[in-house]
C-alpha cells in the first residue's frame, strides 16, 4: 500500500463511529470485543483471553451530543457525555465489555453510569494502584488476576501463563514499531506529519495488534521514502492530551502553524509502556513490574512533585525540542492541576512553553492556531517565548 492510501485508510477507521472494523473482526472470528477508555489497560490480558481490546476515546468532533448531556453536571469535560451518547445510540453495542481505568473522577463516575445504563454488559472499574512498591505491586496483581478471571468467563477460554506470554510478545513488537515510528518523526518530522501519525496510532484502537503493527511499519517504510519539503518550523513536545482527544483539525493547525511536533502524549493506551514487558518466566510479574517500573509520567499517576517534570524536560532534551505546548482538554482536573508544576520547572530549565485548552469538538482552532503562531515565531526569533 502506498503512503496516500495507508493514510485514507486509517482515517476511514478514525472516522468511522459504526466500528466496522471491530464488527468484522468480531463476525470472522466470533470473539468477543472489550472496550477501554483511556490511559491505559493491560491489553495482553485481554488479547490473552482470545478476545479483541478497543479503544474508546469518545466520540471526537463527529457527534451531537443529544442525550450524554443528561447524565452529567455542566462543568466537566466532554469525553463522559459523548461515550455516553455512543452507548445509549448503540454505536458501541459491539463491546462484550467495557473497561474504565482509575484516571480521575469523571471516569469513575461514568462507570457507575455505565453499569447503571448496560446492566446486563460486563463492566469494570480496573482500580491501578498508586504505590509502585511491595504493596501496590501485591494490590495490582489482585486486580489483574480478577480481570482474568473475568475475562476467562467472558470469553470461555482461560488466560493460561503460555497464551500471556505471547500475547506480551506481539504486544512488545507493536510498542517497538511505534517507538520506531516516533523515532523517525523526531528525527525527520517533515517525512512524518503528526496528524498522519496520529490516525495511524488511533487505528490501534480498533484493529488486531498483529494488523495493527504491520500498519505502523508499512507507513514508516512510505513515509521514509517520500519526498516532503522540510520547513524552517520549530520542534515542540505537546503535552496533557492523554484522554480526551483534540479534533484532528486542531492537530493539523499546530504543525501548520510552524511547529513540528516531535513528541506528544495522545494515545498513550499504545504507549504507556516505553520498554518491553519480560517475555518469559511469571507473565503476571512481568505486567506488573512493567506497571510500575516502565511507563511514561502522565497526570493520571502518582509522583512526588519533586519527580514532576523530569520525564517532560528529557523529552525535551532527547528530541531536541526547542518548546512546549501544553494542550489540555477544558475542565480535566488532572492535566490542568499539574500544568502549573510543569510550568514550573520548564521555567526553571529555561524551555520555553504556551498553553490552550480544547474540547474534543473545538470550534475555536484559528485563535489556537495563532497562539502556536506566535509561540512559533517568538522562538524563532528571539530563542524564548
Ligand atoms: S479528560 Fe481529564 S477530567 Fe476528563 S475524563 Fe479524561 S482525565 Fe478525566
């Protein structure tokens, strides 16, 4: 496949709220599908299972929200309602179940909500620790072996040791060629637009990973073999869009507004994880210390404030950013709580930084634009902003 016809497709599968590609996978097979709502899950349990992992991440600038609005107070973000209104107009009807990792309380609450709604559904609150030691190491060991437990049920095939190991052996492979992929676009950002990246990673949300990193390959293999103009635009890290979404319109702006986006956080569901899970011995043990010992720094994680902003300014460093634009959606507690510590310290190191704060449907991209804009130029022109 060529570079033009990787990307169609891969936006056909961001667009396409019917899940056709899930409903295909799910009739030729006869699995059965398990949703996820971000940052992340362990989905070798899920792939260990024999079922298919599907990541949710609402329903982007595409839906009216007509009936999620009811279910939720006005001053929150919008990823609860529009999840909502894709379950209640059966757009997710496919999902055998449904996971809701521990980010904040909006996702808390919408797995009440959900199990309130689907009650004959699986559902489940997956409960991550926050202590990365003896204790939430023996904490989330429970929790994973629960969620095989019930997965074991779901699907009636048992999540056995062996058919773990191999599904953190693909899952491995899959997180190796996205870090291939980031790689290339850090070191050659004009041969890999960052909103062609970005539909390629949200494909993993819906195909096989085996599919899903042949995808990932054939794209960096066209991409590196196109011939793309290199601009004069600044590097940049984006930073706090690790649940909610901004619209792809939004994404394009950025870079066409002179930054070249070399590192980000959307999508983490692909790559929380940012080394191999040990592929032998207790794959149980291996999950958990890859849990606790190999992941990104997001806001969704306990860290001491002394820790905050070490993993942002070495992303910074290792991809030889020149800037950071923090984007946050409007009203996430999280991301938006701990802007003012990252601020903090990029100050501190002299990095310079902006900020905005989107919805997944924004309407207001021309004033972000000349926001990113101006940042671009200041950085330019004078080395700060
Ligand atoms: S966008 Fe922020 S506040 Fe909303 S559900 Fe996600 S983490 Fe929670």
């Amino acid at each position: 496949m060529d570079l033009e016809a990787i990307v169609q497709r891969s936006e056909a599968l961001f667009r396409d709220q019917d899940l056709s590609a899930v409903k295909e996978w799910k009739s030729r097979t006869g699995g059965k599908v398990i949703g996820f709502m971000p940052v992340y899950v362990p989905r070798e349990l899920i792939h260990a299972a024999g079922a298919l992992p599907v990541g949710v991440m609402g329903a982007g600038e595409h839906a009216e929200i007509i009936r999620g609005d009811a279910y939720f107070q006005s001053y929150i973000c919008r990823i609860p309602r529009s999840t909502i209104e894709l379950g209640v107009s059966g757009k997710l009807d496919v999902l055998d179940g449904f996971l809701f990792p521990a980010i904040c309380d909006v996702i808390r609450n919408l797995s009440g909500m959900w199990k309130i709604l689907f009650p004959q559904k699986y559902a489940r609150y997956v409960d991550l620790p926050q202590d990365f030691g003896a204790a939430g190491r023996a904490f989330y060991r429970r929790e994973l072996e629960g969620m095989a437990e019930d997965f074991t049920r779901l699907t009636g095939k048992a999540v056995t040791a062996e058919a773990l190991r191999r599904s953190i052996k693909v899952y491995n492979e899959n997180r190796r060629a996205i870090a291939r992929l980031y790689d290339l676009r850090s070191e050659a950002p004009h041969l890999v637009p960052t909103w062609e990246l970005y539909l390629i990673l949200r494909a993993a949300n819906v195909l096989e990973v085996t599919e899903h990193t042949k995808l990932v390959e054939a794209y960096a293999q066209a991409a590196r073999q196109s011939k793309r103009p290199e601009r004069d635009y600044v590097r940049v890290v984006v930073s706090g869009a690790f649940c909610e979404q901004p619209p792809l319109g939004l994404i394009r702006a950025l870079e066409s507004s002179g930054c070249y986006i070399v590192d980000d956080d959307w999508v983490l569901g692909a790559r929380y994880l940012v080394e191999d899970v040990i592929e032998d011995g207790d794959p149980f043990d291996a999950l958990i210390d890859a849990y606790a010992t190999k992941t990104v720094s997001t806001a969704s994680r306990y860290e001491s404030t002394a820790l905050k902003g070490k993993f942002l300014v070495e992303q910074v460093r290792s991809r030889r950013a020149e800037g950071v634009v923090f984007a946050a959606p409007s009203f996430c507690d999280p991301a938006l709580l701990e802007r003012p510590m990252l601020q903090a310290v990029l100050s501190e190191q002299g990095i310079p930084h902006t900020g905005f704060k989107y919805a997944e449907n924004t309407g207001q991209i021309q004033s972000i634009k000349e926001e990113t804009g101006t940042f671009a130029d200041s950085i330019k022109l004078w080395g700060t902003a």
